[in-house]
C-alpha cells in the first residue's frame, strides 16, 4: 500500500524566500505524481503533474522534481510571495487511478 | 482542464438527518472520485464511482452511510447518511482525465464544507 510523507508539516518565511517542501512516497510503481495547492476552506488547484518518465517540471515560479528510485519529490518555491501560503500537497498516481495523498506542508509567506 | 461544481458549497446539518452533494462535471469521464477532509488533515478517498456500476468504497466507509449515485458521465451525487458531528469535513469530488493525449491528471472539484452540529 502506497504511503505518502510530506515534510515539513508546517512552514513560515519570510517573503523573498526560496523555499523547498518535500514528499516522499514508499511504492516508486507510480504513473505521476502531482502537488496541488489548498487554500483554507477550498479545493485544490493542481500545480503541476511530473509524469514517472519525466525528473522535473516547471511552471513560473514553481519547480517540482522527481526521483523515483529514492521515492522522492521535491516542490521548489522561488522568490516567495504572501500570496504563496496556502497549504501545499502532493499524491501519488498508482495503477487504477488511485491517488495517495500526503499530510500537506503549511506554508505561510510574511510580508 | 475538467471544470467540476459541486452543490452545496456549504451546509450546516443537524444531526441524524442526511445531506445529498451534487457533483457536476463539464465534460464526459469514466472515473469519478468522492474524497473526505476531515479538519487539519489530508484528504482520504471515500470510494470511485463508475457509471452504470455500484461504487466501490474504500476500508472505512460503507454504502449505507454514504450512497453513491453516478446516473450518467458528467454527474454523480454523495449522500452523507444519519450525519453525527464527526462527519463534519470538507467532501471533495474529483474526476481523472488526460489532456491532449497526456498522462492521467486528477481535478478536484472547490469541495463542500459540511458542519454538523
């Protein structure tokens, strides 16, 4: 069974901040994994997907890689905005288009 | 993108009664997911919902506590049955579709906050 970690579980900088958020995820048999945002109260947006053949994808300020032999992702932030808190969760996309979740990383930008 | 609506965006219930969310989605899919959110946490798959076949529910959840309706490919209802306060979470539809022949990606739909009291 797929566990997915999100680490760190929380997270305030200041703004300017490059900052990095990291998932790991124990069955690397995934088709993609994908980080979403959450704003308090609502859904989720999806950031960006990375496809199990693929080491990384980009999307303005927003770089997310993937290692699959060491079963880990990365979301990098740049240049970080207030705009940017929300928490942030990634999932992985196992056979039979199942979705494992991690806990999500908290994030809060400071104006 | 699949657009997906949800009704209600929010409801708060009395205990013992039973709360219907509607999803909507703007395009036909096979696949349609029912996620639960409980406060502070992740979300935790409820069960799939395939048209023109029962749901299948996931360790946790049972069919008399959330019935599942998919009549057609665009639209798919969650009852939350006999509600108790811990009930109270956000219910987030979500579909699998691949964009322009690309990899499968899952959309969420903006989520109903259920508070039962």
């Amino acid at each position: 069974k797929q566990e997915v970690t999100q680490i760190p579980a929380a997270l305030s900088v200041p703004e300017g901040e490059n900052l990095v958020l990291n998932c790991s995820f124990t069955d690397s048999a995934i088709y993609n994994l994908q980080w979403f945002r959450q704003d308090p109260g609502k859904g989720l947006t999806s950031l960006l997907l990375i496809q199990s053949s693929q080491r990384e994808q980009t999307s303005g300020r927003l770089n997310a890689s993937l290692d699959k032999s060491s079963g880990r992702s990365t979301l990098y932030i740049a240049a970080s905005q207030p705009g940017d808190s929300a928490t942030y969760l990634c999932a992985a996309f196992n056979a039979g288009n199942m979705l494992t979740f991690g806990g999500g990383t908290r994030l809060m930008v400071k104006p | 993108s699949a657009v997906i609506s949800q009704k209600p965006s929010r409801d708060i219930c009395q205990r013992g009664t039973s709360l219907t969310i509607q999803c909507q989605v703007d395009s036909q899919v096979t696949m349609m997911f029912w996620y639960r959110q409980q406060p502070g946490q992740s979300l935790t798959l409820i069960a799939t919902a395939n048209q023109g076949s029962e749901a299948t529910y996931e360790s946790g959840f049972v069919i008399d506590k959330f019935p599942i309706s998919r009549p057609n490919l665009t639209f798919s209802t969650l009852t939350v049955s006999n509600m108790s306060p811990e009930d109270s979470s956000i219910y987030l539809c979500s579909v699998v579709k691949s964009l322009a022949g690309g990899p499968n990606e899952q959309f969420f739909g903006p989520g109903t906050r259920l508070t039962v009291l």
